[in-house]
C-alpha cells in the first residue's frame, strides 16, 4: 500500500529546501521543475534535481518530480534528465487530453524507462475527460491542480470548496474507479494551519489519499488529517470481532453501535487497519 497522506512540492532551483527534504516527515517529495522555477532557471533547476537524486537517498519517501510540459523547450530535455534515475514518477503538468499522456509515455518508452506517471488535474478539459485520463494504465496517481482550475473556472478559492466540489468529486471517482491513487491541491494560505486542517478534513471526508502541500509546517497536519484517528482504529477492530463472533454462531447479522455491520464494512475495517500498521512501520 502506498502511503501518499502529504506530498510536498520542493522548488528544484533550491537547494537548501531540497536537502531539509531528506529529513521531513512527509510521504512524498515532489522536486518541481515547472511553476516553482522561473525560466531564467530552468535548466540550472534541472540540473541541480539529477544531483540531488543521484547523490541522496529519501528513504521512505517517494521522490517524483514535476517536469515542465513538453510542449515548452524544457519538457524533452527535463524527462531525459530523471527518466532513468531512482524516482517513483514523473508529474507530467497540464494534462488535458489522452494524447498528453501518450506524448508523455512514447518518450518515456524510448528513453527506455519504465517509470509510472502522476498527472496534473488542473483545467477544464482535463475534468471532461476525466475518466479516460485515469483509466491509462501507466498512470498511477492523480493530482489535483486547484490553483490553476480556479483560475481557469474564474472562479474563487473558498474553504468550504463548495464550487469546485464537482471537479473533486467527478476526479475521485474516477480514481476510485480504476484503481488511482488521488491527492487533493494546495492550500495557498500556508500560515493559516487551522484552516488548513479543516480543508484537509473535507479532503478525507471526498476520498482523497492525502494533500499536495507547499511547506513543511503543513506536513503534521496532513498527516494526522489522513491518519486513522483513534476512536476509527477502536471502531474497526470491534467490527473485526463482532463479525467473527458472528461467524462463528453461525449468524450473518452483526451490529456495532447500532449500526448494521455487513462483509464490506469488515474489509474497510481491515484496510484502516493495515493502512495504520504500515505508518507505524515507518515511524
């Protein structure tokens, strides 16, 4: 199970944020060559990412970096430069279309790399066709572009999200779907972390596996937002138990807490439960 509760952006141009990475307690680091970079830097950025991944080991973390779009100068040459190096995925920005991920995996393929792709949800078009972007097989994640769709939608960044609530939800259940790992936007207002927690508890209650963040006092509460919380691990197990118990007299009625227990709330139980075990083991 790939544990993807928060997921930072590291500007590849700054090599001092990219060393602290090696420390932080996030699940993933993603190196940005696109927007985090101006264009008088790109290919110094460029080349400090292959540095740092060749020479540095982040553990436990997934190290993914955001190329540029390969329809701009830099795309070709970002993807040659990683393509072959100890990362996780390539985040391939601006996808809209299937071809955008074609384009992506026939230059993949001929750099003779295998590396899985994380694509960017950030326009329109990309919501419309949703469902055929994530049904790609070497697609392995989704990431959400709020920034840039609000934009696109000339619409506003509000905390309750009720107006981009249908882009979210049609791209989790695309997700979900065909078996995709999704992670919500950027909160822009990184010093505000109470509000913060309470996007990122809206974030968990649609689906999503974990947050895209843009600096490291976001990190702890990501990673409690997207964590079992106690009273969900207690819950689980008596699930577990009471469903055994039944079993085991023979009855296929169950009920915790007065709620009707059935086979699919066991194997939520038992994810819940092995999601947990596996962020202990990381500890």
């Amino acid at each position: 199970m790939t544990i993807l509760r928060s997921a930072l952006y590291m500007p590849g141009i700054n090599q001092k944020a990219m060393d602290k990475a090696l420390n932080l307690d996030c699940d993933a680091v993603i190196l940005d060559l696109e927007d985090a970079v101006e264009v008088s830097k790109k290919e110094d950025a460029r080349q400090l990412v292959k540095c740092q991944i060749e020479n540095n080991d982040y553990g436990p973390r997934e190290v993914v970096v955001r190329v540029n779009d390969l329809g701009t100068k830099w795309g070709e040459q970002d993807v040659a430069a990683v393509a072959n190096l100890p990362i996780q995925a390539i985040l391939v920005p601006k996808v809209s279309e299937i071809r955008d991920i074609s384009r992506m995996v026939d230059l993949l393929n001929r750099l003779g790399s295998e590396l899985p792709i994380w694509i960017m949800v950030e326009t329109p078009l990309a919501i419309i066709n949703i469902n055929e972007l994530a049904s790609q097989p070497r697609v392995t994640a989704l990431v959400m572009g709020t920034s840039d769709l609000v934009v696109d939608l000339c619409a506003e960044h509000l905390e309750e999200r009720q107006n981009i609530s249908y882009a979210l939800q049609r791209s989790i259940i695309a997700a979900r779907a065909f078996g995709k790992k999704i992670l919500d936007g950027v909160h822009l207002d990184f010093r505000d972390l109470d509000s913060f927690r309470n996007v990122c508890r809206l974030g968990k209650s649609m689906g999503f596996d974990g947050k895209t963040l843009i600096h490291p006092d976001q990190i702890p509460v990501a990673n409690d937002a997207f964590s079992p919380s106690e009273a969900e691990l207690d819950k689980a197990k008596r699930v577990i138990d009471a469903w055994r118990s039944a079993q085991t007299r023979g009855s296929g009625v169950v009920e915790v807490d007065g709620t009707l227990v059935e086979s699919l709330h066991v194997e939520e139980a038992k994810r819940l439960i092995s999601f947990f075990s596996e962020i202990s083991e990381r500890a």
